[in-house]
C-alpha cells in the first residue's frame, strides 16, 4: 500500500520532541510521501516546509500565506513568494483562502492576499491548496471567477452540493479526520459522490485526529484511518483507496497537471 497525506503541519512545535519517529512510523504505515504546508507562524518566514522537503527526499512543500495571517503580507512577502515558487521542492501554494470563523485578519485583506497569491500560482502553474472556514460563497465565487487550474479544497467538510461546486470549479476534495466522526453524515455522502480520480486523502496534523485518536495529536500515519473510512464509504477496499488518491496526488502536485489558471 502506498498512501500520500497531503497536508501536514510537521513544523508545528508540538512535533518538536519526537518529529523523527512520527516521521518514522508514518514509513512504517505505508505514507510514502507527505505534503509539508509551508503557511507557518506567517510572514516574514516562508520557507518553513521548504526546510523540511529538503531534508527528507519523500517530502514536498507549500508556501503561501494563510488568511489567518493576511494582515502580516507585505510587498515583500509576495516578491518572496514568487521566488520561491520556482524552488524543485515546491509543489503546490497554500494553504490559501478564506477564514471568517476567526477573521483573525479584516476579510478584504483576507480577499486581496488570497487572489494575489492566484496570481503566483498562475504564474508559476503550480496547483492551490485552499482553507475556506465560513467562508465558502465568497471562496466559491472568487475561485470561480479568478482560477481555472487546478487545486486542493483541504480539510473538505462540505456536503454533497458543495461538493458538487468544487468538483465543477475543477478541484480535488482532499478528506480529513472529520470524515470518520459519528455526526459527520453530510460528509461522508460528499465523499461518497466525488469521481474517483477528484479525491484525496490527508490529516491536517498536529490538528484534527480521525477517531480512534480523536482528540490525540494527530500525525501522518494516521491518514490511514481517514483512508479505511473512505473506503468502507465508498463500498472500496483500502488499497484502491491508497491507489486512486496517490495517483491523483502525483498527477496534480507532482507532474504539472495544474495548468495555468489565473485569469482574475
Ligand atoms: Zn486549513
Ligand atoms: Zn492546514
């Protein structure tokens, strides 16, 4: 079995005592490959992920700017970006988007920051990795409007007609933890009607453990609960779970099948 997590926070502090040996039992698991999201603490430093990649050849990396930290972007940050953008680990850009649960930054800085970094991404023809809370009119019609490559809505909580939308806008629906919590009905039905080659799986660790380490620290070998769930719900078998969402993975994030989308 081979399984890719596409999202992990493995610079996350909490990982600070034992990194190696989470990294360790995620080889042990079947994770083969891991998504290091760059967004970090935020500006000026964005080359957290990038860090890692570097260290271990099974890893790829993000950069970009959460909205939680919008307010943090400067002319700089985004010169930066672009630079970096160009970098051999460097796969897709995210976690970008829209949070309106915490509106930790004012949402019109939220927006501008999201669509210049459409922008990058465009430029780079690199996929996106969307984080929308709250947010997903907005998230839908500035995609809908400004994007027309390819990307990742992470961490999908939707229903099945949101799902829908993202599948019409072109992007993946990468599943998390929630996936297999009990009152996560509305979900699983989004998992159930998304094309097999549209799905990914993830953790979105240190956050969100799938049950039966819900409320744990979540870490990468993990992704293998979000994988069996997904594949009981689908009437699949956990192999062709892990077949379908790491050539989905390699396609999009790996091999350039993200196009050149910007056209805000
Ligand atoms: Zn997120
Ligand atoms: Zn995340």
């Amino acid at each position: 079995m081979r399984l890719v997590d596409s999202h992990v926070h493995l610079d996350d502090g909490k990982f600070d005592a034992d990194r190696e040996a989470v990294i360790e039992r995620a080889l042990a698991a079947g994770v083969e490959r891991m998504m290091a999201i760059g967004t970090g603490s935020g500006p000026p430093d964005l080359e957290t992920a990038i860090r890692l990649a570097e260290r271990y050849p099974f890893m790829v990396a993000t950069i970009g700017v959460h909205p939680h930290d919008a307010s943090k972007a400067t002319p700089e940050t985004f010169e930066r970006l672009r630079e970096l953008a160009g970098h051999p680990k460097v796969a897709a850009i995210g976690e970008i988007g829209l949070d309106y649960h915490y509106d930790f930054s004012p949402r019109d800085v939220q927006r501008a920051v999201f669509l210049k970094q459409l922008e990058i991404a465009a430029e780079a023809s690199k996929p996106i990795v969307i984080h929308t809370r709250e947010a997903w009119a907005d998230t839908v019609e500035l995609v809908g409007e400004c994007w027309h490559g390819g990307g990742i809505m992470h961490c999908f909580t939707g229903d099945s007609q949101q799902a829908r939308e993202a599948l019409d806008l072109g992007f993946h629906l990468a599943f998390g933890g929630v996936l297999t919590f009990p009152k996560a009905e509305a979900v699983r039905e989004a998992a159930r009607i998304t094309p097999e080659d549209r799905l990914l799986v993830e953790t979105d660790c240190p956050y969100l453990a799938p049950v039966p380490h819900r409320g744990k620290r979540n870490e990468p070998a993990f992704v293998v609960e979000v994988a069996r769930r997904l594949a009981e719900v689908r009437g699949s078998t956990l192999d062709e779970i892990a077949g379908q969402t790491t050539g989905n993975f390699e396609r999009l994030c790996l091999r350039g099948g993200a196009g050149n989308g910007y056209t805000g």
